[in-house]
C-alpha cells in the first residue's frame, strides 16, 4: 500500500536542488500539484474541493483508458455518470484490468 493516492504527484519537468531529502521532494511535489489543481479547478468550476478533484482525476483517467479517441470521450463519460447515478458499478475495462487485476480474469 502507497502512502499516497495515485494521481496526486503531477507530470512535469522539475528543478530539485541537489541534495534533497526525500521528505522535501515529497513536500515540494506534493504543494506544487496542490497549487497547480486548485489554480485548474478554481478555473474551471469556480472553486477547489481537493476530495471532489480528486473524483475527477480518476474519471478522467478512465474515461481516457475506455475512449478510442477524442470524439468517444463525451459518450464514455455519460456512460460513467449514468452508472453512478443508478448506483451501478462501473465494470469498464479501464477500472477492472488495473493494478492487481491488470492480468487475472475477473469477469
């Protein structure tokens, strides 16, 4: 077990000072993705609940895992919030072949 959720460490090109503990890198990557996702959200929906941005990175990546293209997005996400509406489980491939699963059959 990961002492931190997937998706809170950004991509990006990072300048560490030589010399770093660690804990330091963990801390900087750490306040650079907060100030960066709150900068996002604050843009886009006029504020920043770090839970709920935190939803929305993984049906993000989901959807993008289960999309074939650009176009397929929009239909892949409604799919996602109809499910979650209706309380059903989600059983796409992008969230049953991960992590553990990625080479087991489970369905």
């Amino acid at each position: 077990q990961a002492p931190y959720d997937e998706g809170v460490f950004l991509p990006e090109t990072y300048k560490i000072p030589k010399g770093i503990t660690e804990n330091l890198l963990i801390q900087m990557l750490l306040n650079y993705a907060e100030i960066s996702n709150k900068k996002t959200s604050e843009k886009i929906f006029g504020d920043y609940n770090p839970k709920k941005w935190h939803q929305y990175i993984i049906i993000a990546s989901v959807i993008q895992k289960e999309a074939a293209n650009e176009n397929e997005m929009p239909i892949v996400a409604s799919v996602i919030y109809n499910r979650l509406k209706k309380g059903m489980k989600l059983q796409m491939d992008g969230t049953l072949n991960y992590g553990i699963y990625s080479h087991v059959k489970v369905t």
